[in-house]
C-alpha cells in the first residue's frame, strides 16, 4: 500500500485529543469503553504530552498510541514505568502497517527518556516482533488476575537495571474505567 509510504509519526498536539479519542473508539469498533479510558488517564496523574502519538497521513490522523505512566513497585523502591495503551488504526488503513510504525518509532522516542519499562496487555503473537516478552517470565507481577500471561508484557528501555523487577500498579484511570484484564 502507498499509504504507508505517507504516514508520518509524530507527537499529537493538545488540540487533538478529541480528535485521537473519536480515531481509537472507531479503531475499537466505536467502544465507548475507549472514550472513557482516554479521557480517565488525561484527567489524571498519568499523562504527559510527551506520550501520545499519532500516525498522520494527507493531513488526517489514521492511527494513535498512548503511553502513560505507571509505578513498579520493585524490591527496593517504586520506579516509574509506562503503560502502553491503547494503540489503534482507523479501520480503512488496518493491516497496511501503520500501527507497526507507530510503535517501532515510538519506542524509538521513549529509547531517550528515563522510564526503564514498558508494560502492556495485547494479543501475545503481535507484540514479540517489537521486542516485548511475557513479564511473568522475567519477574514482573501483572497488576490483575484477570490479566492472561501470556498477554502480560514488557519491554527493557536502556534505562532498565537488572533489580528493576516487581508489581505492576496501573494508574486508577484503568481501573476507574474497568479497562483491566478479562472480563466474562
């Protein structure tokens, strides 16, 4: 597709939240569970302008990723971590590689913060190409039981130091909104 070789990657800009939320609810098939996710972790602790992103292609927006921040609760002391989430693609451009790009470049970004780590949960045959591994294997403790191992996921920033291993604490925006783990 021709369209990727126009997608630029960049930070969103302020004035585009309403227009990233409106992107990542048709991404997710018009949830509204993402709406409110969204505006729960910008009202709160855990957003810093410097970790959205956004995929731009012709002047539109076609895709997004969010990082916010987290704490681990490691053996010594709390560290501050991010949380990937959520990551969409406008419908008409999925599987053309913009949400590859996103996150490839993205994590190039976050390569040049102080944060150590990147957690998620996702579909665990996707993220293993962009370098994360189930966190339980590497002595990390999801912050849910609902959350599947195999879905549970980190990914080492230069940051990381071998002690750095412990609990995830999801910031209360995820679990004000239930947006935490399985659910029946």
């Amino acid at each position: 597709m021709d369209e990727i070789a126009r997608v630029t990657v960049r930070l969103m800009r302020p004035e585009e939240f309403g227009a990233m939320r409106e992107l990542s609810m048709l991404a997710f098939g018009g949830d509204e569970q993402i709406g409110r996710l969204l505006d729960a972790l910008h009202d709160s602790w855990a957003w810093d302008d410097d970790l959205s992103f956004v995929a731009e292609s012709g002047g539109d927006l076609v895709g997004q990723v969010l990082y916010t921040h987290a704490i681990l609760d490691a053996p010594t002391r709390q560290v501050d971590v991010l949380v990937l989430a959520p990551v969409g693609v406008r419908p008409d451009v999925q599987r053309h590689g913009v949400g590859t790009r996103l996150i490839t470049e993205s994590l190039g970004v976050l390569a040049e913060r102080p944060e150590p780590l990147v957690f998620l949960e996702g579909h665990p045959t996707y993220y293993p190409r962009f370098g994360f591994h189930p966190g339980a294997d590497l002595g990390f403790t999801a912050p849910s039981v609902r959350i599947p191992h195999s879905a549970f996921m980190v990914y080492a920033l230069p940051a990381h130091e071998e002690w750095m291993t412990g609990a995830l604490v999801y910031p209360d925006a995820f679990w004000r909104t239930d947006a935490v783990g399985l659910r029946d």
